[in-house]
C-alpha cells in the first residue's frame, strides 16, 4: 500500500515539475511547428517542403529560449540514461534512414520522423508519466492514419490532427493536468 501511495506522490510531483517547467510551452510550440509545415507541404508543394529545416530551427532556438527561461525557476535532475536511450533512438533512426538510402517522398520521411518523435513520446511515458505514453500513442496513429489512410490529404490531416494533438496536449497539461 505504502509503495502505490509513493508511486501516486512521485507522479503528482512529476506533473507538477511538467507544469512548472513549461511543459505546455514546449508541446504548443511544437504543435504549432508541425501546423506550420503541414500547411506549408499543403498549399505550397515542394518550395513549402524546403521551408521545413528552416521552420524547425526556429522551433529549436524557440525550445532553447522557453528552456533558458525556465533555468531561473526551475531546475530538475535529468536522467543522463533516458538523455542516452533518446540519442541512441534518434541517432538509429536518422541511420537507418541513411542506411535505407532515404525515404521515398517527402510524407514518408516526415512520418517517419515523426513517428521517432512519438516513440520519444512514449519512451518518456514509460520512464516518467503516462500521458506521455499515450500522447505518444496517439501521435504515432495519427501520423500512420494520415499516412495510409488519407494520403491525399496527409498534410493537412498532419496540421490538424499531429499538430492539434501536441496543441490540445499543451492545454491539458497547462490547465488539466493534476
């Protein structure tokens, strides 16, 4: 009993280190990025498709001012062994595509990249919550429903569905999240 009310307390205090630590920014930048790009690829074909380097750069120098921001209020112990086990994801990942000789077109690498993110998603769920773990499911079934599903409408399906779901995620951990 002792052990389930320590497991509650450590994720009550995790959620509230998620929300103290700008959580929510990260999840409404990113939501928005990926808004941004799927309309982009949606309305301007290939010359939005090379804006995508571009417009995630901004995202990253966006990720590292909202994280400069928050180093004045909030400071949390990172787990070097889950920073490893994200490197090495991302980095087999960007080698199998190397490996691979690249992707195909354009919505299959961006679904593949984007389903590296959702295991990113779901690794964290598994190491710290699980909304993290289910927002990662849910983004993984978006990007496969819109890629296999509705091709013809990937990109805006990625706007609205990939995007509104890191978006909606930002709201619940800013204002529901307990």
């Amino acid at each position: 009993m002792r052990a389930l009310a320590a497991i509650e307390a450590s994720k009550a205090a995790m959620r509230s280190a998620v929300r103290a630590s700008r959580g929510h920014a990260y999840l409404w930048l990113w939501g928005a990025i990926w808004i941004i790009m799927g309309l982009l690829a949606q309305f301007l074909g290939l010359t939005g498709i090379r804006w995508f380097p571009w417009v995630s750069l901004a995202g990253v120098i966006a990720s590292l001012v909202i994280g400069m921001r928050q180093r004045t209020t909030f400071r949390l112990l990172i787990d070097r062994r889950f920073v490893g086990v994200l490197a090495a994801t991302l980095g087999f990942g960007l080698g199998w595509v190397a490996v691979l000789g690249g992707a195909p077109s354009a919505k299959h690498l961006f679904a593949f990249i984007g389903l590296l993110v959702a295991q990113a998603y779901v690794i964290a769920g598994l190491w710290f919550d699980t909304y993290l773990l289910k927002l990662g499911l849910v983004v993984a079934a978006t990007v496969l429903l819109g890629l296999f599903v509705f091709p013809a409408y990937f990109w805006i399906w990625i706007a609205v569905f990939g995007g509104g779901t890191l978006v909606a995620s930002g709201f619940y951990v800013r204002y529901w999240m307990r």
